[in-house]
C-alpha cells in the first residue's frame, strides 16, 4: 500500500482520512504477522514474564516489514507521534495514533481507548528495566547505565586494583575463558566478591565461553637476544641507564614488555640462585657482549630473595651462556665469582606481509614461518602459519576474503588443496603488517557450519555454571546454538544463571530473534554488540546502522544490550582519548552496558566513561532527546 504524499505541503481532510487507513491496515498486518511468529516461538517461552515482550517484539518485526518514511513525515507534520520511538509498545503506540487521528477525522473522542493504550505504553516500557537488573542487579542512583570491564590475568593476584575498579563504578566483571585457568577465575571472583562486600557495591561476574577458535596457530621461535639500550637525549648523551632483573627463581629469562595492566616490565636474566645470593648493592658485574663488546652491569638492590635488580649505563646484546663476573667489594680483596647467563624463553619469528605477498593457511598445527627468500629478494616459498580450526577450511572456496586480526590483513582464497588455503594478500599496512600468533581468522563470504558450543566450553561451564553470574555465549549463530547451551545449563542445573549473546556474525545478526526467544524465553538475558568481529563480518562501512537495528530490536523484546569493543580504547591503552572515541562513548549509553577492554588506564576509561553515561542520561534516553534546561 502506497502512504498517502501532501500535495505541494497542504494536508486535507481527505489525506487524514486515508491515513487513518493505512495506519489501520498496517497495524492489522503487524498483528497478522505478530501471531505467525508468537505461533513458531511459543513453544520457546517458559519464562511467562517474557511472553508480553516477545508479543510486541513480534509486533514490531511486523510494522518494519513496511516503509514507513513517508507516513512518518505526514504525522510529524499535524503533530502527532511519527512512530520513530515506537520500539517498546507498538501496538499501544499505533493505537494511540489511531485514536487521535480519528479524533482529528471528526470520530468521537474514545478518551477510555486512550488511556488504556497510555497505560500500556507505561506498563511495558518498564520491562526492559525490569530485565536489566534481573540481569545485572540494581543500577548506580546517578546512572542506569552499567559498566563492564574485561579483567587482565594480574585481577587474580592484585585484590586492590579489583577493589577500585568496583570503587570507581565497575557494575560486571568479564572473564575470557580464553585465557587462564579455572584456579586463577577463581581468585579473580574471590576478589569481585570481597571487594564488593566491602564497598557495599554490586557487581556481577560475567565469564565468556571461548567457542570455536577461529585463530591463527603457533609461530616458530628463534634463540632470544635481550636487547639493553639506555634512554639518550637528542645528542646522544645518556639520561637514564637500561635496567634489569636478575632471577634466580629457575623462571627463563625474557626481553622488556608489559604485563596484562599494560605496566612496562623490564627484561630478565635467568641465573644461579648461589651466585645471586652474594651480590650486594654497588658490585660491578662484567660480561662480554655478542659484538665482543665489553660491559658492566651494576648493582642497584634486591628485590627479593630472587631477584636483583641492576642498571647498565651502555648498549649491549646477551644471550645464553654469556658468562658475567661478580666482582665483590670485600675489604683488601675483590674475588670473582663467575656463573652463565641460564635459559632464555624463545622468541617468535615475526612474519610481515605486504600487498601482493601469499600466504598458506595450513590444516596441519605446524609453527608458522616467514616467506623464503632468494637473493634477488623473490619468494621462493610463501609464508605460513596454521588455522586453529582446520575444519574451517572444508568451508572455504576460491575468492573467498579470509580476514585476520580485525581485517587489519585481508586476504583472498587463491587456491585450496590437502596442505590447506593459499592466500594471496589484498590489504595490509603500508610499511607491511605483522601476522602473530592468536589473531582472530574472519570468513564474511563464508557460511561456517561451526558448532557455538566446544568440548573445552563444556567443561569450562562446569565451572561457569557454579561461580559465575552471566554466561557470554561466542559464535551464537541461530536459536539451536542457543538451545545447545540453555540444555547444557539445565544439565548442570543452572537456570537461573544469565546468558548474554554476542552477535559477531552474519548468521547471527539474521537469526536475532529467534536467538533472544530462545535466551530470554528461558534465562536472564542480554545481547552483546560483539563490534569488533561483527564490523569485519558484515563490512565496517555497515556497522553504523547495523548496531542500531540491533538496538531497536532489543528494545522490542525488552531485553538489555551491551555496547562493545573499542570503548575509549585510546584512553585505555595510551592515555588519550580522541573526540570520536567520546563521542562514541556518549552514543553508547543508548545501551543498557558499555564495556570496557583491559589497559593500563582503564580506571581513568571508568570515570571519564561514568561522567559521560551520567551526564548524557539526563540528554537522551534511548532514541528520545530529554529536553533538559539548556543554560547558554
């Protein structure tokens, strides 16, 4: 049916009349199209406070079978609701249009008709709130909104960096059964769980179930160097000497990095607990480098009974076996006590791929190796690294993208056979891109029929089911995915433990509702905007209006939405936010959870993050701008 269009801007009588009838046809195809669907889902629904929800979810898959531009600008236009907020009681909010209309058409005013669709409106706009704290537990009293935080593995060992992050407003904790072990979960929940006792704060434990690892394999490792480099000004003078621990716990030695808060840690010699034992403090300790240079480490304290540490004031380069040379300061004499530097732990070969380049994806979990190259720079034989999930390869075809580590490489399926894929590199960084270890495989022209639910997330629910609050489910893809899961919390008798599914998908995304009828019919639910793999799936250029359908359905159902990936992650990581990262940040708070990634700054991310939900609550809520006083 075609809306009526305003002859050159002038609304009649006879427009209004026409479109009262269209209203009323498309809110009689609504609910012919509404009872289709609540015929299929019913059978799903065995939480009877979610068969209200699922009715007017059901109402609004029916409405936006239509377009409705054209009618929205006429309503808009005499004044009444355009239906553009409709998404939490739409069949009320079509009534409630009707009947005005047919008060402005001349009809009699059917005051009681309403009222009651008044009512209803209130009466089911407060179900999402109601959901929201069955599954996240009451909200902050200056906020609504929660917060998640992604928790590093130091959460287990350090008990007051979780207390101030539930201090600072930290609403669920999320732990990746990805990574770690279920006696470090366990710390960390202990410490949610005191920390939270003490602060009188609520917090919940959402734990992730890993799911299909579609993940790149392991690298082949080289013999480790531990590089030394003083810090020097503009004139190469030195301003800071190199520093460095001496271990004697037997744990091999390391380059600098950073642990999981993303504080910097400094490189690590791996030598003889006897030999560490006699170091004091301003002892020299002399070695002779790989380049035959000659060097001096110096004493600075003991950390521990294990560990010293020591400053070198010039560049040097060590390895296993380098021999260093105590020399004590003891009165009238200065032995030498000589020991070798032990093992080192192996560091990965780094594969960099440009465009053009080829790269095999292989079946079998051999190490992954850089490109051989002849002496005219050609490649000989291509780079490889191995598919954590073979089986995904069964899948592929050729010109098929194969996306890794977030789409920052991008590949086309050139050639299939029993080795593996060979891809050939279509997009990568400018000065070339690193392939690691761990990186995320993404197949968007792929249909992987990959199940959600793998034998580690089954014996990692064992776990979930006793401790956690919230199951994350990964790789949901349709309602059996979820049925998979909701039978195997009924097996281990957790029915009222949470589940929050994180469309990351094509699949996904198409089989939304059918996916939230299934969760919400039967456990406390929540959907997860998973943006990171969902913006690689379906092309980032869609993401923008792909996660407000989301949204909007959410909204529907009444169920609570979590906003993720990248969340200030210039904050988190670097300490400096950017004006699109706030900006985004603020746009999230139309969800009813914004999560946070793990860095070195994420508790400055929770209160920027906190002003700005609290403050942009009072501006808008959902797709609704609250007029506050504007004070210019």
């Amino acid at each position: 049916m075609t809306p009526p269009k305003p002859a050159d801007n002038v609304i009649d009588e006879a427009q209004l009349t026409k479109l009262l009838l269209d209203l009323k046809h498309f809110r009689a195809e609504a609910e012919k199209i509404q009872q289709g669907l609540l015929k299929n889902w019913h059978p799903h629904i065995h939480d009877t406070e979610f068969a209200d929800s699922a009715s007017n979810m059901a109402a609004y898959i029916g409405l936006r079978r239509h377009d409705l531009r054209e009618i929205q600008n006429v309503l808009a236009a005499i004044g009444l609701s355009s239906l553009g907020r409709t998404e939490g009681h739409v069949l009320a909010n079509l009534d409630a249009v009707i009947h005005a209309l047919e008060a402005l058409t001349g009809a009699p005013t059917q005051l009681k008709k309403l009222l009651a669709a008044a009512q209803t409106f209130n009466e089911i706009g407060s179900q999402l709130t109601h959901r929201t704290n069955r599954l996240f537990g009451p909200a902050h009293k200056h906020r609504a909104v929660r917060i998640m935080v992604t928790f590093p593995s130091e959460a287990a060992t350090d008990y007051v960096f979780v207390k101030e992050l539930v201090q600072r407003g930290m609403d669920c904790a999320r732990i990746n059964c990805a990574h770690d072990a279920p006696e470090v979960w366990q710390k960390m929940i202990e410490h949610v769980r005191n920390a939270s006792l003490e602060l009188g704060r609520n917090c919940k434990v959402m734990m992730d179930l890993a799911g299909p690892k579609l993940r790149t394999g392991a690298l082949a490792t080289e013999q480790t160097v531990i590089h030394l480099k003083p810090l020097r000004n503009n004139r190469g003078v030195i301003t800071a000497p190199a520093t460095l621990i001496l271990d004697g716990s037997g744990r091999p030695g390391c380059n600098a990095g950073k642990d999981g808060l993303g504080r910097r840690l400094p490189a690590r010699l791996s030598v003889d607990a006897d030999w560490l034992r006699r170091l004091k403090k301003n002892d020299h300790i002399s070695f002779i480098d790989l380049r035959g240079k000659d060097g001096t480490l110096i004493v600075e304290e003991h950390l521990s009974d294990s560990e010293v540490r020591v400053s070198c004031q010039a560049t040097a380069y060590l390895e296993e076996n380098i021999q260093l040379k105590h020399i004590a300061h003891i009165k009238h004499n200065h032995p030498v006590f000589e020991t070798f530097i032990n093992a080192i732990a192996p560091t990965p070969l780094t594969i960099l791929l440009r465009d053009g380049d080829a790269l095999m994806l292989t079946r079998e979990a051999i190490p992954g190796e850089p490109a051989e190259i002849d002496e005219a720079d050609n490649s000989i034989i291509p780079a490889h690294i191995s598919c954590a999930q073979p089986a995904v390869l069964d899948h592929l075809k050729v010109g098929q993208r194969v996306l890794i580590d977030d789409g920052h490489i991008t590949t086309v399926v050139e050639a299939l056979n029993e080795q593996g894929a060979l891809l050939h590199v279509t997009r990568a960084n400018a000065a070339g891109s690193k392939l690691m270890a761990e990186k995320g495989l993404n197949f968007p022209d792929s249909d992987l029929a990959l199940p959600a639910l793998t034998e580690k997330d089954l014996l990692d629910l064992d776990f979930v089911a006793q401790h956690a609050d919230i199951a994350g489910y990964s790789f949901v893809q349709s309602a059996a995915d979820m049925q998979a899961l909701i039978d195997a919390m009924a097996a281990r008798n957790a029915d009222k433990l949470g589940i929050v599914a994180k469309i990351e998908t094509k699949n996904g995304l198409r089989n939304l509702p059918e996916i939230i009828v299934r969760g919400a019919g039967k456990h406390p639910f929540g959907v997860m905007i998973a943006r990171g793999d969902l913006a690689v799936e379906i092309g980032y250029e869609r993401l923008a209006e792909t996660q407000e359908e989301i949204l909007w359905l959410c909204e529907s159902a009444h169920v609570p939405v979590i906003w993720a990936t990248q969340v200030l992650e210039g904050l988190v990581k670097e300490n400096l936010p950017s004006r699109a990262e706030v900006t985004d940040a603020a746009m999230a708070e139309r969800a009813e959870c914004i999560m946070l990634n793990k860095g070195p700054f994420v508790l400055d991310a929770i209160d920027v993050l906190d002003h700005v939900v609290a403050r942009m609550e009072s501006h808008q809520q959902k797709k609704s701008s609250r007029m506050r006083t504007l004070h210019w």
